[in-house]
C-alpha cells in the first residue's frame, strides 16, 4: 500500500507545478469573488492571503442529504479566482485528527492534494511532524510546498518562517509567515522572525499554537505582526476582536468548509508609502463548485487504498452485553410482516447502495451508518461475510433481536438502540436539523398508534 501511495506522492510533484503557474478568472463568476481584481475588471490591486487549516482528515463531505459543505476537489475553484502571481496559499497543519492505520493512509492523500492545489506553504503541527517522521515523509514533504512548524530547528530541523515577495501597485510586497509557540517561547523572539527590509513593504503573518487574551494582547504591543491567524474556534474561520484591530485576529475554521480570505490593498495616499489595508472573511466550500477532475482521482486512489488495507475487517469489534446477537431484518419478517414490507420500499432499505454507487463500502468511516451493528462482535464485517446485516434495518433502532426472536417477542429488545441523530449529524446530514418530522416521515413502516418512549413517533400518514 506505501509503496503505491509513495509513488503517486511522486507523480503529484509534476501535477502541482502545472497548477501552481496558472491562475486567472474563472468564467461565470460568483459572489465568492466579490473585492477581488477579477471582479473590478483588474483595475484594482489586491493581494489574497487563502488560508485554511484543521483537516482532521476530512477529505470530502460525508452526507447524503444535501447541503454539506467542505471537498478538497471543490477547493481549486476558490483558490483558482486569484492569479497565482496575487496570491499566497497556506495551511496551518492538523492534517488528520489521530494516527489510525486510517488516519495514516489519509496524511499521504492530503500532502498530495496540497501539492495538486498549489499551496505555497503548510505550518505542520507536532503531530503531523510525528506522522510524517513513521511515514520517512518528512523530507520529502518539502518538494511539494515549502514547510514551517512550531517545532523549528532542533530534532525536525525545520525552518519556522516563510517569506514570499508580490507586486502591489508596482511595489514590491514582502509577506512573511512565521510559526510561533508564546508559551514557550518568549514574545521578544518575534523580533528575530520578522526582521525589517527597508527595500519593501512588509506584512508579517503569525501562526499561533495557541491563543488568549494575554498573549493576542502581547503580540499586539510589539508593532510587529499584521495578522495573528489563532487555531480554530468553529467549523467556519472568522476575525476575533475589533475588524480595525492591529494585528488583525483571525481564527481558521475546521474540516474544509470554508476558506479564510485575507485580502491587502495598497492604501491611496499621495505624496508618500500609503499603509496597507486589511480585510477578512470566508468562503464557504459549496457543493455546487466544480470539482477538479486531478483531486477527484485521487480521492478515488484513497478509497482504493482503503480497500486494499483491508480497513473494514479490521475494525475493533465488541461483545454485545448478555449474549446478544444481531440477527438481520429479515428474522423479523415472520412476526412483523407489514413492518418488514414498509421498511423494504423506504431508503433505510437501500442505504449500502448509496455508498456502491460512490465506491465508499470499502471505507470504515462511511459504512458505520450504513449497517446494522458495525463495530461488534455479531454485527457487520464485510457484505461477503454479513450480507444479510447490510442497510440501516430494524436492528439499528430497536437493537439487537436475538433474544426477543427466540422468546418469540416475550423479552423486549434492548441496547444498543441508534438514535437518528448518531449519523445525521450537521456534518453528515447538513439538512437534518429543524427539519425532523419531515425526515421521519420519510421512514414511517408501522401503523398502531405511537407508544411513549418508543422509536415510532406517530401512525403511518396514509393508513
């Protein structure tokens, strides 16, 4: 599987020069590209910092219902509506979220998707350090985009600062990025990161490991920094503070929902060097963006990765307490037939076919809410070995029927019981919440009048 993954590690380098040089307006412009020089036919000049950060291995969406934000093959449009010659791309690190087997076959596939994206630079965190340390990935990182880290120096041996120069009304910009830890280091090393050129204008952009009042009010009083970009505070990235505030305070969303947009524009003040003006705001990765066919094939490579390893059958499995066992929907049929019947022509019946038709029934992650009972000893495993636990049956709600079919209903099923809200989660059913009867209306297979405490909320609308 590595050596796969190392190989189309290598074949991404060619890719990303490709995309790194070109750039330009994108026809039929949306409102993301409001401010921009594409929008103001070029008569204005702006430079875009994109910043984007927290991963945690979300590689696209997971989501049938619509609405869901976030898809790294969704990204390049964003990205794409500056001219590569405006703009600076840069990650804050937290590629993934733990070190799985899993997780380790996702670090790869985003290190190559940056590489695809053009990012001009990544702020690793401690634990992408690590991962790409097991992984001997972390010399070679350095070839598809230029690497800082908190960690600088020392065992990693990597650099803590980055400066890339623009052109801003024919004058020489130069945007400096450093990464920097205040609570172990002091702030007077800020002086050292960001050294004054008297040749150029100067923005200098901190990464911060960690962020409050005292070390933003600190880094404020040294004159120094522009932007101070602090780790995420939600899912979506925004400015903390005061908007007119130096440095101007930003935090980075999670997941790859949106896309923080810093812009700089050269000031209009005659006579002498105009201050730069700043701005902030973020874009929201839409599903309707087109997809960049490149990262669509490698999502295709992971998913193919992820069958290879074998991840579904390796997944940790538990006993069911008092000697349960899942049995599958069809055991019910015999007691339950009406039900059965119902169920069978509801999406419930159909769900591991939605994951078929987008190749993710390999992928662990995915087919968790797509079975009944993954994740213990008698539940799902694979379609080959427990075909007959495919869907989201009866199982999943009322729980394990083992018991209660073999007293013929005397012994009342018991948990595990799933609650819907366990997989339509806003991450993975954007449209779910405030919107539940309509849903459960949806899946209604039973008609005798709701009973208290019981999964069935009301009759069947049409008996």
């Amino acid at each position: 599987m590595m050596r796969l993954a190392i190989c189309i590690f290598a074949l991404t380098v060619g890719v990303w020069f490709l995309l790194s040089i070109s750039g330009g307006c994108p026809a039929g412009q949306s409102s993301m590209w409001a401010g921009s020089k594409c929008e103001r036919g070029g008569t204005a000049e702006i430079l875009t910092v994109f910043i984007t950060g927290d991963e945690l291995g979300a590689l696209k969406p997971c989501g049938c219902s619509g609405g869901e934000l976030g898809g790294l093959d969704r990204r390049a449009e964003v990205f794409n509506g500056v001219p590569a010659s405006k703009r600076l791309i840069i990650d804050t690190g937290g590629f993934v979220e733990g070190d799985s087997e899993q997780d380790l076959i996702k670090f790869n596939i985003v290190i190559q998707a940056f590489g695809l994206l053009g990012y001009d630079l990544v702020s690793l965190s401690e634990r992408d350090v690590e991962i790409a340390k097991t992984l001997d990935l972390l010399e070679g990182i350095g070839s598809v985009f230029n690497v800082i880290s908190f960690r600088g120096g020392g065992e990693a041996g990597l650099p803590t600062k980055f400066t890339k120069r623009l052109s801003l009304s024919g004058r020489e910009v130069a945007l400096t990025v450093g990464a920097f830890d205040a609570e172990s280091q002091p702030i007077e090393r800020l002086g050292e990161l960001f050294t004054r050129q008297s040749d150029v204008q100067t923005v200098n952009i901190v990464i911060a490991k960690c962020c409050d009042d005292a070390i933003i009010a600190s880094i404020a009083k040294t004159g120094i920094v522009d932007c101070l970009v602090c780790p995420s505070e939600s899912d979506e990235p925004g400015i903390i503070g005061e908007p007119s505030a130096r440095p101007l305070v930003i935090s980075v969303g999670r997941l790859g929902k949106y896309v923080g947009r810093l812009q700089i524009e050269a000031g209009s003040v005659a006579g002498r060097e105009a201050k730069l003006r700043y701005s902030f705001s973020s874009v929201p990765v839409t599903e309707d963006l087109p997809q960049e066919e490149s990262l669509v094939e490698l999502y295709r490579t992971y998913q193919q990765l992820v069958k290879e390893d074998n991840l579904l059958e390796k997944q940790a499995r538990f006993v069911l307490p008092n000697g349960l066992e899942y049995t599958g929907s069809k055991s019910c049929k015999l007691c339950h037939e009406y039900e059965y019947e119902k169920w069978s022509s509801k999406a419930h019946a159909d769900a591991y076919a939605t994951l078929e038709r987008v190749g993710s029934q390999y992928d662990p992650e995915c087919v968790v809410c797509h079975v009944v009972g993954m994740g213990y000893v008698s539940g799902f495993v694979s379609e080959d070995k427990t075909g007959h636990l495919k869907n989201v049956g009866c199982e999943n709600c009322h729980g394990p029927g083992s018991e209660h079919n073999m007293t013929l209903g005397k012994a009342q099923t018991t948990e595990p019981m799933s609650d819907c809200t366990d997989c339509h989660t806003p991450d993975h059913s954007a449209e779910y919440e405030g919107n539940e009867e309509l849903y459960l209306n949806k899946i209604v297979h039973w008609r005798e009048p709701n009973a208290a405490g019981d999964v069935k909320k009301q009759e069947d609308p049409k008996e």
